[in-house]
C-alpha cells in the first residue's frame, strides 16, 4: 500500500478531536487579538504616565547628578510605574485566560511574586541598555542609531550569556536529565552534534505553563538545552530525542546568533524612525521633552512597541524559517517522523494547528502544526526503506 503523506497528516492532526482543535482556534485568535488591545493598553498608560509627570519631577531632584544616573534611575521608575499601572491588564492576560484555557495550574500567589522578580530584573537591564542609548545620543549625533544597533548586539549577546546561568534558574529549577535511557540516548545524540553532554537539563516548566515545550539558550559555555517536565513525563523516548534534535539543530545551525543579527538590525531601523517621528508623536502624548531628555522615554518604548508590532511579519517569518531548519535537522539525524509528528500535535493544544494562511504569515513565530506534521509525514514517504 503506498504511503499518503495528506492524509497522514489529517489523521495526527485530527487525533485532537473537534472540540480540542476548536478550543486550540479560539485561545490562538484570542491572543492576536491581545497583541493589538496589549498596544492600546501601552498608549493609556503612556499618556497617564506623561501626564502625571512623574518622571520630570524625578529627574528634576537628580539634576546634579550624572546624565547615567540621570537615564538609569528615570528608567527604571519608568518601568516600575509600567508595570503597576499595568498589572490588572498582566493579570487577566498572563494568568487568568491562561487558566481559563487550561493552560497553566500556576496560584496566583506564585505568579505575581515571580512577576515582581521579572520586573524588578527587567527594569534594571533596561535602565542601563537606555543608558547606552541615551549617551549614544548626546554623543554620537544623528547618527546615533546606526550606533544603537552594534548595542542592541553586544547587549544581546551578554544576555545570553548570562541568562541559563543568573537569570533563569530564579524562575525555574534546571535539573541534569536524570540516569537511565533517555539521558544515555540524548547524550549520544548530543555527543554526534558537538553539544556539551553536561549542557542536557530538565526543568519545572510545569510551575508556570501546562505546554509542551523545550528549548535552547545561552552560547558557549552557558549553552544548553532544556526539555520542560511537561514534555519529558508526557512524551515517549521516541518523541523525546525527536525534540531534542529540533533543539540541537537551533544550536548546531547557529540560530541564536542569527537572531541577535536580525534583532540588532531592527533595533537600528527602530531607533531611526524614533529619532525621525518623536517630535511628532511626544506631541500627541502632550510630552515637551526632547529625544536626549529621559523623561520622554515612555514615548520611546511606545514608539518601539508599535513598530515592533508593525515589523513582526518579518520577524516571525525568519523564526519560521530557524523552526523548519530545525525540523529538518532533526528529521535527517534523529530519522523518527511519527515521533516527531506526535510532538508536534502535543503543541497543537495551545496552538491553532489549522490557520487560516494571512494569520500564519502575520502572527506565528513557528510554522503551523499542520504545515510542520506534513513536512515530517512527506520526509517519511521520501526515506521509506
């Protein structure tokens, strides 16, 4: 009988049931939709932080100070406000519909104590990133955001360095893969590929999200690859080293890297338009300080938001071209279809296997379930002893 790799597909596929894949549409639209309300959320409290002028009087009491100072104490009650206004609107997207969805059983508790760890770190790496950036701007001119770029890939670069080894395991507890046939098969698998055999952990991605996921991160000697409790006790072996072989591919391929380049491009392209339309829009803002004054970094990050979202087809199409590298990699060294392809239906749950194709080009970051079973099932029917 000859293998049918279309209706191979609609059978993985289909094996969710109507009701799952009908649930996996509505929660996908769902955050579409949030990315748009999330940029309108931004714009109120943008303009509410700007009108209450906060961050002039702050920046008013360190006037002899340092210009750094200056930039990184202003900065980070920026963000620090951000947050706090923002928070109801955190709390019903990052953990009420995702518990209405099932897909986290994390107390609320535990959330929000992690989100103020997240804030207080987030607000200080980007209060001393703005503080390269605002002395790019006093000192290097027009030109400033060409030089904001080489930042941008420096300040990436650092952070993934730093972040398997000092940020990460504040959130989660990264375990090495304990003894016995997955770990003796994934360190083979990683031993082929180059990848240190030490670098291979299991983490409690359960605390905060019921998806089945894993991934890589960190460069040299911080990299690793990290498989979450949800896949490593819900997966066969099979599937298991099929995953693991997608994430090695990211690393052997170089992916990170490329995409601190396309990052570190857009942030030039980002700041270009910054530096061209902030007259304009801190006006809108009722916001009289100049591009080199702190105080109107609200504006800024506004600015930065809406075009990230307007440049996000074109960043989601690069990542969904590093995910489908990815899984030819895995496909041509790990040679497990079906074990990849039951995988990937596991990730289906929280990610509308079917799109509609406008809505895969605009808003995912990984191709469809559907389009990444059908490479797996066509890649089977290809290689057939």
């Amino acid at each position: 009988m000859n293998f049918d790799p279309q209706a191979a597909t609609a059978a993985y596929v289909d094996s969710l049931g109507a009701d799952a894949l009908a649930q996996a549409a509505a929660y996908t639209a769902g955050n579409h939709w949030l990315l748009l309300w999330g940029l309108a959320v931004s714009g109120v409290f943008t303009w509410v932080i700007v009108r209450w002028g906060i961050l002039g009087r702050v920046a008013a009491r360190l006037g002899r100070r340092g210009p750094n100072l200056r930039v990184l104490v202003v900065a980070v009650v920026c963000f620090m406000l951000a947050s706090l206004l923002t928070l109801p609107w955190e709390l019903y997207a990052g953990w009420w519909r995702e518990r209405a969805y099932g897909r986290t059983s994390q107390p609320l508790g535990d959330y929000l104590g992690q989100q103020a760890i997240a804030t207080v770190i987030f607000s200080l790496l980007i209060g001393l990133f703005f503080v390269g950036v605002y002395a790019l701007i006093r000192k290097a001119g027009r030109r400033w955001w060409i030089w904001s770029g080489a930042l941008t890939a420096v300040a990436l670069a650092v952070l993934l360095l730093a972040a398997p080894v000092l940020i990460e395991p504040i959130f989660n507890d990264y375990q090495p893969v304990p003894e016995g046939e997955v770990r003796d098969a994934l360190v083979g698998m990683a031993q082929r590929a180059g990848v240190p055999t030490d670098r291979l952990f299991v983490y409690d991605g359960s605390r905060q999200s019921n998806n089945f996921t894993a991934n890589v991160s960190g460069v040299g000697g911080s990299a690793r690859i990290a498989i979450s409790d949800v896949a490593f006790k819900g997966a066969s072996l099979d599937e298991v080293k099929a995953v693991t072989g997608h994430e090695i591919g990211h690393y052997v391929l170089h992916h990170l890297w490329r995409s601190v380049a396309v990052l570190a491009v857009l942030a030039m392209l980002f700041f270009f338009l910054a530096d061209r339309l902030y007259p304009r829009v801190a006006r809108a803002f009722g916001c009289r300080a100049q591009l080199s004054d702190p105080v109107g970094l609200p504006v800024v990050l506004f600015m930065v938001s809406a075009m990230s979202l307007l440049t996000q087809p074109v960043s989601n199409t690069l990542s969904r071209i590093d995910e489908t590298e990815a899984d030819g990699y895995s496909l041509e060294t790990v040679n497990l279809p079906d074990a990849l392809a039951s995988a990937l239906v596991k990730t289906a749950e929280y990610r509308n296997p079917r799109p509609q194709p406008l809505q895969e080009v605009l808003f995912y970051t990984h191709p469809s379930v559907e389009r990444r079973v059908r490479m797996a099932m066509e890649w089977k029917a290809s290689h057939a002893p």
